[in-house]
C-alpha cells in the first residue's frame, strides 16, 4: 500500500487540513510506511501558509493501534536480533511525535475507535484531542512484556503521574469519559456530533493569526520544560516580540476600534 494510501489529505477553503489515518486492515498501525507519511505531512503542512489548523483522523474501528507488531517481529531476523532496525523505527516514531509538538500549525485529534501503545502517544502528542463516547485509550504493552516507554512520554506530559501510572502499570482500557476527565482528551461527543464539534473548533482557531498561533504554541512547550522564573523570563521575552509584530499592533487597534481584525499573519 502507497503512503498516498493509508493517509489521506484534504484541505478545506478555512486552511483546515485533515488528515486522516487509513490503513484499516491494520488497524491504521504505525508502520515504518505510515510514519514516513505522517512525519512528511506534518513537516509540510507547518511550513504551508495554506494550512491554519491540522485535524489528524481516522477511518475503520481503530484511530490507531500503535507500532505494527507484526513488522516489528519481522525484523528480528537480522543479524544483531533486531537491535538497531527497533532503534531505528524507535527514532523514527519519535520525530513524528516531536514534529507534532513543533510543528506550527495546532493540531488537533479527532478519535473515535481504540488508541492503544503509539496509538495513545499519538493522540497525547496532539495539542487538542476530542473524542467519540465509544473511543477507548490504553498503553498495553505490559501485557506483552514491553513496557511503554515512549508512550510514556506523551502521557506523562498530559495527565497527572498516577493516573499515567495507572495507565501503564495496569494496561487496562479507559473509557472516553474517563480519559476527560484525567485530561487525555479536552472533551466527549457523542459519535454523531464529533466531526461537527472538532470543525468548529478548528475554524474557530483558523480564524485567528497564524503567527500568533505559531507564537503562542511554541512557547506553551518551551515554557513548560523551564524553572518558574526561567519560564517567566522567557515568555515575558516572547510577549515584547509579540507585541512588536503587526497583527499584535493591528489586533489591538480592531479591539479598540471595536471592528475585526486583519491578519497579515506577520
């Protein structure tokens, strides 16, 4: 199956991106094919000025099951037992998971189905994530022997230690509702109204400026890895910037206006 395959592309006339997950029969798994496409996606669309918003989806039962277990079996018949080509796809998923973080464009998860193991990563790495009643959230690799570390990761960095713990000691299924409320995800609909609510938001954030957004995104990640008064320093630093860029001046000026905004996304 081509990369053109398994992950769809359509962008709307709001600059909202979908992209949406399509390998079905494996369960739209993280195989070496699908984080290729997933890593190229996001490295395009952040440098698109066409694209405001990214919505990452999915089609079949399953957003995403996670690493390709058959494919990661398969490569244990190299010389070294696998050693390098784990690291290699180990690396590899964690570009795309980084490249979702900085890439510059929100991004927000639509889920419905199960994400389990890099399936659950993929949906903590996104900015926003809602979810269908019927979407399940797990990191199950105890069951298997191998513990979700990178996983881990993405989770720890969303949800309380023990709740993540919880998660990953246990490897047992959590529900939407309860994936909401340890703050997985921000909201739950019901199947019928998903698609709608997470367009909503995505035009909501499309319409505002694009270089504020940029701004704003990649200092919520910096700030949060700093000391407080590293972090105050920093994001006081990135505020004066801010307000030297023409759509702070041209947005301040419409707000005393009291009329809308004009973007020139600079």
């Amino acid at each position: 199956m081509h990369s053109t395959d398994i992950l769809l592309k359509t962008l709307n006339k709001e600059g909202i991106l979908r992209l949406t997950l399509n390998d079905v029969k494996r369960r739209n798994a993280l195989s070496e094919a699908m984080l290729a496409a997933l890593g190229a996606a996001f490295d395009e669309a952040s440098d698109d000025p066409s694209v405001r918003v990214i919505i990452l989806s999915a089609n079949g039962p399953a957003f995403c099951a996670g690493h390709d277990l058959k494919e990661m079996t398969a490569g244990r018949s190299k010389p070294d037992g696998g050693r390098a080509y784990f690291a290699s796809v180990m690396s590899m998923c964690a570009g795309v998971m980084q490249g979702i973080v900085n890439c510059q464009k929100p991004v927000i998860a639509e889920v419905t189905g199960i994400a389990t193991a890099a399936g659950c990563q993929l949906v903590a790495s996104c900015d926003l994530a809602l979810a269908a009643e019927s979407a399940q959230f797990s990191t199950p690799g105890v069951h298997i022997g191998l513990f979700c570390s990178t996983p881990m990761v993405a989770l720890s960095r969303n949800v309380s230690n023990k709740h993540a713990m919880e998660m990953l000691l246990t490897g047992d299924m959590t529900s939407a509702a309860r994936a909401a409320e340890i703050g997985l995800v921000n909201r739950v609909l019901s199947e019928d109204m998903l698609q709608a609510a997470v367009l909503e938001m995505a035009g909501k954030i499309a319409s505002k400026s694009s270089m504020t957004l940029a701004t704003g995104k990649r200092a919520f990640y910096a700030q949060r890895e700093m000391s407080l008064s590293q972090a105050y320093d920093y994001a006081s630093q990135v505020m004066v910037d801010n307000m030297m860029a023409r759509d702070a001046e041209e947005g301040i000026g419409a707000f005393i206006e009291k009329r809308q905004p004009r973007w020139q996304d600079a």
